[in-house]
C-alpha cells in the first residue's frame, strides 16, 4: 500500500494516536512508581504506628502500676 495516497486526515489521526500512546505509556510508567513509593511511606507509617502503640501500653501499664502501689500504700 502507498501511504502517500492516505488522505491528510488520516495522518493527523496518526500522529495524534501516537502521541495518545506515548502519553499514555508514560503516565503508566509514572504512577507505577508513584504507587511504590507510597507503598514504602505507608509502610514506614505503620511500623511507626506499631511502636507508638507499643510506647502507649507501657506506659499505660507502668500508670496502673504507680496506681495500685498508691492504693497500696494509701489503703
């Protein structure tokens, strides 16, 4: 087929298809990426969840300590 006799039309539509293509690869490409690093930040968000929790039921545990010891000593 000669590509010379495609009327303009169908040119234009081509390199419009085309840029489609390439902006949509490269929109993939980047949310992908977008997406791993998000991963990773929520990670470390819930690691350091954990650890605050941990923190909270020490304490929370060493309070009811200092209480009972008070009780004990106040009883």
């Amino acid at each position: 087929m000669d590509f010379s006799q495609l009327p303009p039309e169908m040119w234009v539509q081509g390199i419009f298809c085309a840029l489609f293509c390439w902006l949509l690869k490269f929109t993939m490409t980047e949310s992908k990426e977008r997406e791993a690093k998000l991963m990773t930040q929520i990670e470390k968000q819930n690691e350091t969840n954990e650890k605050i929790v941990s923190s909270l039921n020490r304490l929370e545990k060493d309070v009811m300590d200092i209480k009972t010891k008070g009780e004990m000593t106040n009883g």
